[in-house]
C-alpha cells in the first residue's frame, strides 16, 4: 500500500471477480462489500492516516462500490458473521453510520447473501480473529501490518472450521435485522 489504498481496492475487485463463494469474519468494523461509500470514506481516510500513506481515498471509494457489484452476480454467493460490536464501534459521524446500518439491515436476508450477527452475549466455541476471508483455496487473514495469504490446504480448512463454528453462534434473517435495528435506535444516530 506504499502507493494508497486504491492498488489493494483494484486487486479485491480482481479476486472478487474471479471467485464464486466469498466468506467472512469481521470483529470491529463493516465488511467492505457492505459499506457505503461515506463510511468506505471515513475507513480509508483513517488507514491512509495510520499507516502514513497517501491518501489514494476517492480513487479507493469508486473501486470499492465497483467491487460490490458482484454482490448482485447470481454466480456469487456472500456469507459473512459479523460481530455485533461491529454494529456500535463508529469509525464514522452518527448520520454516516445511521445511512451504513440501513444498508446492512437491507442487505440481510438477500439472494445469495447469508449475512449473519454474533450478539454479544453469544457463546463462542473459538473466537474471531480481526478478519478473515475465505474464498475457494485462499484464506486471507488481515493483521495490523499485514495479509496473510494461506493457500495450504491444511489452513484453509483450519480456517473454514473456524468460520463454521462462529457460524453457529450467529442470529439470521428477523433475529439479525433486530440486532441492527437495536444499534440503529442509539440516540446520537438521528
């Protein structure tokens, strides 16, 4: 990302392209092909802040929601858990989050989109990593400084394991949307 963000946004689009079953775990933060483009704002403005790199963010913005056209490829198919955390943690100002909980509450219970919200008080029989994306023979676990990308059989299906087991404790459908709605009430939301 020495160059910005928007080199890591064109090769997402590239592998969302080319894959047909996205799966993923997010702890603290919206998923990418979920977010709006003021809150994919607010996300990449910070990370080009933290990391000291420039700021590359409309060019990363317009890949982003280019990325999130697969989302309507009857092709594809999306599961994602997302902890409920995830839902109050605001990278953002309150509108901005508002506009990005009504998208995700509209996405749940979409074609081909298995959108799923670890509550909190959820028992876990292995906890999330910070983030994890599953698609057909590659993991990718994202760090703090870097991606890891597992191609080893043997970690794909450690990983996929993990995703399963989380998987149990996540609410769907009406139970999911209830969960963002409860965030979406927060008085500073409007």
């Amino acid at each position: 990302m020495a160059d910005g963000i928007r080199n890591r946004q064109e090769i997402a689009v590239r592998l969302t392209g080319n894959t047909r079953q996205i799966r993923g775990i997010e702890v603290s933060r919206i998923p990418g092909l979920f977010q709006t483009p003021e809150y994919a704002r607010v996300v990449f403005d910070s990370l080009a802040e933290f990391r000291g790199i420039p700021a590359t963010t409309e060019a990363a913005v317009e890949k982003r929601m280019r990325r999130q056209e697969a989302l309507y490829d009857p092709e594809k198919t999306f599961r994602f858990l997302i902890c409920e955390a995830a839902l109050y943690h605001r990278p953002c100002p309150g509108q901005v989050m508002a506009e990005q909980l009504d998208r995700l509450y509209n996405l749940v219970g979409q074609q081909r989109i298995e959108l799923g919200i670890i509550p909190f008080a959820a028992q876990l029989r292995r906890t999330a990593p910070m983030l994890l994306d599953l698609r057909q023979s590659v993991t990718i676990v994202e760090t703090i400084t870097e991606e890891l990308w597992l191609t080893n059989d043997e970690d794909v299906r450690l990983y996929e394991r993990v995703w399963e087991w989380l998987a149990e404790s996540a609410e769907y459908g009406a139970p999911a949307r209830r969960l963002i709605g409860r965030a979406r009430v927060m008085p500073d939301l409007g």
